[in-house]
C-alpha cells in the first residue's frame, strides 16, 4: 500500500466490514425486533438499508482498488444511511413515544455516518495523484 491520506485504509477496510455488517444486522436483528413493527421494519430495510449497504460494498472495493469512482459512490452511500437511519430513529421515537434502545442505535449511527460524510467530502481526495480514474 502507498502513501496515503490519513485514515484512508482505516476508514476503507471498516465501512466494508460494517456495510457487510449491516445487511446481517438488518436481515436478522430489525426485521423481527418488534412484532408490531414487523412488516415495516422489513420494507425499510428492503427499501433504503440494504440498498445503501451494497452500494457501500461496492464502494469501498473502489476504494481498495484506489478509483476515484470509490469516493464518489462511498459519498453516495454515506448519504443514503443518514437518510435512512435519521428517517427510522424518527419513526421509532415518534411511534414508541420515548427514546428506545433502537432509535438511539440509529441516532448514533446517523451521527457517525455524518463525520465519514464528511471526512469523504474533504477536497485532498478529488486532489491526490494516488486514485486512478
């Protein structure tokens, strides 16, 4: 590996093993979290989790192979969770009428999506000679 930016690799290697992750997470865990929530946890998940979640595994072997398309679809995906979490940690708090164990799973999640978000839009990643077209 070359000289990179700092926490590149770090935060490459760790969105793709929370992106697999997540897809376990969501398949097993959210979908039969709540018994009366049953059919919309699964659509949820179905409609923007996973989808973002698969579009984060392919961006991040983007960025294991150093394309700049990486950057792009990770700042693609990035979005996709902090929509989809922020959106469901409302839900929750709103339906559950207090701060439940979930909502706040999402909340922090949404959270540490937002700094990654950022850290992906810094402009030395569109700048470096490193990443390939």
């Amino acid at each position: 590996m070359r000289a990179s930016l700092r926490g590149y690799w770090f935060l490459t290697w760790l969105g793709l093993f929370s992106n697999i992750g997540a897809i376990i997470f969501f398949a097993f865990v959210v979908s039969f979290y709540n018994p009366s929530f049953r059919v919309g946890n699964i659509s949820f998940s179905a409609g923007i989790h996973w989808p973002s979640a698969v579009v984060g595994i392919v961006a991040c072997s983007g960025l294991l192979a150093e394309r700049r398309w990486g950057v792009i679809l990770a700042i693609v995906a990035l979005s996709m969770t902090i929509i989809g979490c922020t959106s469901h940690a409302i839900f929750l708090i709103q339906s559950e009428k207090y701060f439940s164990d979930l909502s706040i799973i999402a909340s922090l999640i949404s959270a540490l999506n937002l700094m990654a978000l950022i850290y992906w839009c810094r402009p030395a990643h569109r700048k470096t000679k490193r990443i390939r077209l």
